[in-house]
C-alpha cells in the first residue's frame, strides 16, 4: 500500500501530466492554414507547446519560442531562445525584438499562431522607449517582492511594453492571429496571461501607475515619461487590428483540479475542492485550510481536500523558497500535528518561487522533526525561509522542468481514524 506522501506525489503528477502541451494542444489546433504559417511562443511551456505544433501541422515557415532557462526542447522548424525568469534579461530583450520583427513582416494570407504559458511576460520583454532594461528589472523585482498579485504585475508590464496589451496582435495585422494558451491567471483572464500581447486591454496607464504607488515601488523617471503619454497607450477593445486575432485557452487551473479529483478517485479517495483559483497571502490561507481540515472527519475512505490557484508572499527576509511551501509551514501550524493528517502544495512549472523545487510536503510529525533538527518553523517562515525546512527534512517535492503551468495545486489528505 502507498504511503500517504506517495499517495499525495501520485496525485499531483498525474494532474500535471493531464495538462501537458503534448495532450491539450493538438486537439485545439485546427486544420493547417493555407498561406504562410509562423509562430510565436513564450513562456514556461512554450517549446512544448511548439513541439506538439510541429507534430501536428509539421513544420511551419519559421518563428521563435522563447522559455526559461533550462526549459527548452529541440524544435525543427522554430529557432529556440532561453531567457530569464521572472527578471528579465538580454535574452529575452532579444527574444521581443526578434518577435516585434516578426510580426511586422507578416501580410494577408499569413497565419501567426502565438503560443503563451506563465512566464512570457518577463521572458518576451521589449521595453517601450525610452524604458531601459534595467528599469523594466527594478520595477519587476520591486513588485515580486511586494506580494503584487499577477494580475497587477501583469497590468503593470502591458502598459511598459511593446509587445503586450494588444500590440503584438497589432503589429502583425492584416494577417491571421490565433492564440493558444495555458492559463497560469485566477479567472483565466487573457490579458494577463503572458500580460496579453494579442488581445486588447481594457485597462489604463493610470491603472499601472496606481499599482505601482499602493505597493510602494520607485518609479524610474522614464517609467513615470512612458506612463503619463497618451500615445502610447495599449490597445483597446474594438480596435480593427484585432478583428482577425482570435483567442483560446487550451488548459487551466480548473482543469488541474479536476484531473487531481480523477487521480484520487482511482485511488479510491473521496474529493472536496476548495477553490480552482484561490488567491492571497500563503500563510493566511495555510491557516486557514488548516482549521477546515482539522474540523473534517472521514468515515470509510480517506478524504482529499484540493485548491488550486496561486498564493502569494511579501518578501521582508533573506531566505529561499516560495509561496507553496510557506503555505506548508502555516498548514503545519494550524495542525499541530494531526495524526490523520498529511499535505502537499507545488507549482506545476516544478518552481515553487526562484528555485528549481516545485514545493513541498507536511505529515504529522513534520514540526516535531523540524525542532529535533534545530529548525524553528516559524522563524524560518518570518525569514522566507521555507526552502531550508524543507530541504532539511528531505520533503521537498522536485519534478524538473514540467513544462507546464496551470498554477499551484494543494492536496491535503485526511484519513479515517482508527
């Protein structure tokens, strides 16, 4: 019989697995057009995502995907690119410039597919002039570090580039624009995801600058020029250069948690989703899932409660980790060490913040492991920390490069007493 942490890993891998490009894309793609094809991808998953084009429609006319570091596949047709994640770096100003070319070169009767997962925000970066590349990384990181949800980030990055909001989608008319995507967003908001380079956004400089005053972040002086001009603003709904870009997600949180309810019901667990897209500060919502679980009690098969969605941290400390695992520690807390009781939280990129860990796992007695071993949890969480705790006890959870990315998913797994 598998142990309650293996249970939990099979779980989690096997939704992972239901997401993969190489299952959701080929379904979404239609007939090959005719004309000219090239593509465009960015993102964690964005090769995968190229390669189950390339097995499907064979090669196209040219292109280039750009992923993170260490993400990539070989691709037959489609030049690769690896760039920094989530700061941008010259790799990924290369990669922008190389795909702004692009889609200006495009004409009637050329079909651009644009491939986008989490990441391609910070990965396809084209800073709008006069925007340095490093103002575009002082104001990434400032927000990272704020505990800024995505989808400020996101509007923060449209409305400093040239690429996103609209304006990739823009640049290529008059020819045909489809997008495929992975959505790594609550609500699966298009404009967010990879900060939408080919739809339109609704959204306001006046909006970016606003995000940027609440979490307190420096604003460099051509970033105040680029935000208080008119003209460039992004694009906006009901502009005729989007009518020929069409839009769709091909795989989501919700599609996680319901592939992880298929893999526990195989196992013979009963399920209760919590949420698809809960967001909000990790340790809040650890103590939280916390006190629900310790009030549930089972009769007959274990239960396995799952959330998906992606929490966030303020970074005060010096520590590693990532907002799963400090997720972890305040489920721990809120425990105390339940003996019916063990959970895994992890990203489905395998990066549970900047390290290459997608997360981590908790049972009964991991806080009383934890102070044998010297550690105090607590401390750890207010230093963010989470990595050494986790690294410590050897519960960590690492699964290399996905390739996917659909967010977080939260398992905790409660079993009959008895």
């Amino acid at each position: 019989m598998q142990s309650p942490p293996e249970i939990l890993k099979q779980v989690f891998l096997s939704a992972v697995d239901a997401c993969h490009p190489r299952r959701v894309v080929p379904p979404a793609l239609p007939p090959r057009p005719c004309g000219r094809v090239f593509v465009i991808g960015a993102g964690k998953a964005a090769a995968a995502m190229a390669a189950a084009v390339e097995e499907t429609w064979g090669d196209t006319d040219g292109g280039l995907v750009v992923t993170r570091y260490g993400h990539g596949l070989p691709l037959r047709s489609l030049r690769l690119i690896e760039a920094r994640h989530p700061v941008p770096d010259e790799a990924g100003i290369e990669a922008g410039l190389a795909a702004l070319d692009l889609a200006g070169s495009l004409g009637k009767g050329d079909t651009l597919l644009v491939l986008l997962s989490g990441g391609g925000s910070a990965l396809l970066a084209a800073p709008l002039p006069p925007l340095t590349l490093a103002d575009k990384q002082a104001v990434t990181r400032g927000l990272v570090l704020s505990g800024a949800g995505i989808g400020e980030i996101n509007c923060v990055r449209r409305h400093l580039s040239a690429l996103k909001g609209g304006r990739l989608a823009a640049r290529a008319h008059p020819a045909r624009v489809l997008t495929l995507a992975l959505s790594d967003v609550a609500g699966d908001d298009a404009c967010a995801i990879a900060s939408g380079p080919t739809v339109a956004d609704p959204s306001t400089q006046r909006d970016a600058e606003h995000i940027l005053l609440r979490h307190g972040i420096e604003m460099p002086n051509a970033v105040r020029q680029v935000l208080a001009d008119p003209r460039l603003e992004t694009i906006k709904p009901g502009d005729n250069r989007l009518a020929s870009a069409d839009f769709m997600i091909v795989a989501r949180g919700a599609d996680l948690v319901a592939a992880a309810c298929d893999a526990a019901q195989a196992l013979g667990l009963n399920t209760m989703v919590l949420g698809v897209s809960v967001e909000g500060d990790a340790r809040q919502v650890g103590l939280a899932h916390g006190e629900i679980a310790r009030h549930m009690e089972p009769s007959g098969a274990p239960l396995l409660l799952l959330s998906g969605g992606e929490l966030t941290v303020k970074v005060a400390g010096g520590g590693a980790g990532g907002p799963n695992r400090e997720y972890l520690i305040a489920l721990a807390q809120a425990l105390q060490g339940h003996r019916h009781i063990w959970a895994l939280a992890a990203d489905t990129d395998g990066i549970d913040g900047s390290d290459a860990v997608a997360g981590g796992w908790i049972g009964p007695n991991t806080l009383d492991r934890a102070r044998a071993a010297g550690l105090d949890p607590r401390h750890l969480a207010n230093r963010n920390d989470s990595a050494c705790l986790f690294s410590s006890l050897g519960q960590e959870i690492v699964t290399g490069p996905t390739r996917v990315n659909v967010n977080d998913l939260r398992a905790i797994l409660i079993l009959p007493p008895g």
